[in-house]
C-alpha cells in the first residue's frame, strides 16, 4: 500500500500534531534505509561470498585427498600377492595408515578453512576480533595444560603413522607391551599379546618401538655336544641337514641366505657348544629356529653323535668288566704280626730235658 494513502487514511482519523509525528518518524526511517541499504547489501554479499569460497575450497580440497587416499589404496593393492608385495608393508596396513593420515589432513583443513571463514564474517559484521582471539588464546593454554596427556597422544600417534614406525601385522616390542598390530590409531594402538590377550597401548606412553617385523630376522641354535665327539663330524651333519632345508618349501623362502656354522661357542668340561645363524624372512625366525633344531637332532642321532643331555647307551659289557671280580677278599691271616694270625699260630712245645 503507498505510503501517502497511509497518510490520508491517518489524517482522516487522527489529530494533525499525530499525523505530523508519524510523517516526520515514517521520513525518518525511509532516510535511514536509504543511507544504508548500500551497506547492508555489501556486508550481505560479502559473508555468502566468503561463506561460498570457504565451502568450495574444503569440498575440492578433501576431494583431493580422498582421491590421493584411494591411489594410494590401489597402488598397494596392485603389489599385493606378487614379489615385490612381500618386501612391502601389506594392503591393511597400507589403507589404515594412508586412512589416518588422510583424517587428520582433512579435519586440519576444514578447521583452517572454516576457522577463516568465521572470523571473516565477523569482521564483516564489524566486530572487534581482539577480545575473541585473546580469549581463544587463553581457553586453548588452559585446554592444552588439562588435556596435555591427550594431545600428547595425539602428536605422538600422528608422527608415528607420518614416520610410519610401525602397522597392521607388526609384531613389536613398545616396552609397555609387546605382541602383534592389530589396529593403529591417533591416540592409542591395539596390541594382540602371545597368549591371546589384547593390550590398548596409549602412543603418548611408547617410549622407544623395538619393529621385529621390517628388514630381516636372525634365527640362531645352539648344539651342545659331548666334548669327545669329532667336531669335523658335527659340522658336517649340521650343513647335511641345513641343505635339506634350504631345498624344501616353505623354507627356501624363509631363510634369506645360507644357514651358517659360526663354529665353538663355549668348551666346558663335559660339553661344547656350536652356534648356528641363519638370515630370515621378518617375523619368521622362531619357526626357523624349531624347523632347524628338529633336522640337527635327526642329523646328528643318524651319525651317531650324542648330544649333551641325551638318554645314555646301553653299557658295554667287555669294558666294563671288573678285572678283580675274580680276586678273593684280603685275608687278616696272610700277615703274620695280624692278631689273628698270631692267635691261629700253633704254641711251640717246651724244650726237653735229659738227664
């Protein structure tokens, strides 16, 4: 309705001194929205231009990552099952890891870009920023000084999986706790023990990471034998059998490289130790060290030599053979000062006298 048939319709009906205030207040706020609509108008299209950038910007940025998240994905799949898949970390660990690694860029950059955003669009509103951020700043210490255990797993969870310490199939020695990966996370990594157990080791607690899953493993056995046995003879067995295994799968491609006689490890008086060390796959030297214990004690029982420890053989008769057994018992009569040989001997009859 216009506004001048508001006017006739208030003069029609009202006192002029009434019309005239409700003219001059109607003047007043139409002078108003005509100083600053401009303003409004440029303070609107600002905050949806920032609010718009901000919105794209995070959408073609966590667009990208996800698709540099799957590349990687797919690249590991790609190696997984052939030769070169088994020197490389396997596919789980590989997605966990890149899955991680893209969580944490994604949500630090939707909280740089949106944070902007926000603080732009108050400034836009021509707010004072100054009180905000020292308040942010304040709130942000005292934050960190009560969750600083939390933050500290958080930093050492995201360097470990930047630095890539460990993952998914490890088995690993955190000091804490040992036992194989089976999950790895931010704040804390899911441990699974020998027995079975499931440990949750929190990353700010891992002081050192001892990996006995990367690079390669030493499997290493002690033969103990007799200290009598020809020690020619005890090497020969052990490469005899050492040979066998390396032929055999799956050991052929367990063992990295020849199993090796290092030679004398300890002579004692009644035993003698031969140390031998093979390079193995990662992870597999306890398997190696059973397998090559079993063919070492078969090796060595069919050439007859006698590990220390063993079931003793059956006596030799001729050898041990008592050559006084046939020997009757010292007698105290064979000594003629004995007691009782000077009892049992005879009283010498008085001499005789003639007349």
């Amino acid at each position: 309705m216009p506004l001048s048939v508001l006017l006739a319709a208030a003069s029609s009906s009202g006192s002029p001194d009434s019309l005239d205030e409700a003219a001059r207040q109607a003047g007043d706020a139409a002078s108003w929205v005509e100083e600053n609509w401009s303003t409004w108008l440029s303070t609107g299209l600002r905050i949806i231009l920032i609010a718009a950038v901000a919105i794209t910007l995070r959408f073609l940025i966590r667009r990208a990552l996800t698709n540099l998240i799957e590349r990687m994905n797919r690249s590991a799949q790609a190696v997984e099952g052939t030769a070169l898949g088994g020197l490389l970390v396997n596919a789980e660990r590989r997605r966990q890891r890149s899955e991680a690694i893209g969580s944490v860029l994604r949500s630090v950059s939707s909280f740089v870009i949106l944070g902007t955003a926000a603080l732009m669009i108050l400034g836009a509103f021509q707010i004072n920023l100054a009180p905000l951020l020292a308040s942010a700043g304040v709130a942000g210490v005292a934050l960190g000084f009560g969750a600083r255990n939390l933050v500290t797993d958080f930093l050492s969870g995201v360097f470990m999986i930047l630095e890539d310490q460990y993952g998914v199939g490890d088995t690993i020695d955190a000091g804490v706790a040992s036992g194989e990966v089976i999950e790895v996370g931010l704040r804390v990594t899911k441990l699974r023990g020998d027995n079975g157990e499931i440990w949750y080791v929190r990353n700010g607690e891992v002081k050192r990471i001892g990996n006995l899953s990367q690079g390669w493993s030493t499997a290493g056995v002690d033969v103990t034998v007799r200290p009598t046995e020809d020690l020619d003879r005890v090497r020969a067995a052990i490469e005899s059998a050492a040979g066998e295994m390396t032929k055999e799968e799956p050991w052929s491609e367990r063992l990295w490289g020849p199993v090796e006689v290092l030679g004398l490890d300890a002579v004692l008086l009644d035993s003698m130790t031969v140390r031998v060390t093979a390079k193995t796959m990662p992870g597999k030297a306890l398997g190696v060290e059973r397998e090559l214990r079993w063919r070492v004690k078969r090796a060595l029982d069919e050439a007859g030599i006698r590990m220390v420890g063993a079931v003793p053989g059956p006596p030799d008769l001729e050898s041990a053979a008592d050559p006084t057994a046939a020997m009757a018992a010292p007698s105290a009569y064979a000594s003629t000062t004995s007691p009782q040989s000077l009892a049992a001997t005879p009283i010498t009859p008085p001499p005789t006298i003639t007349k």
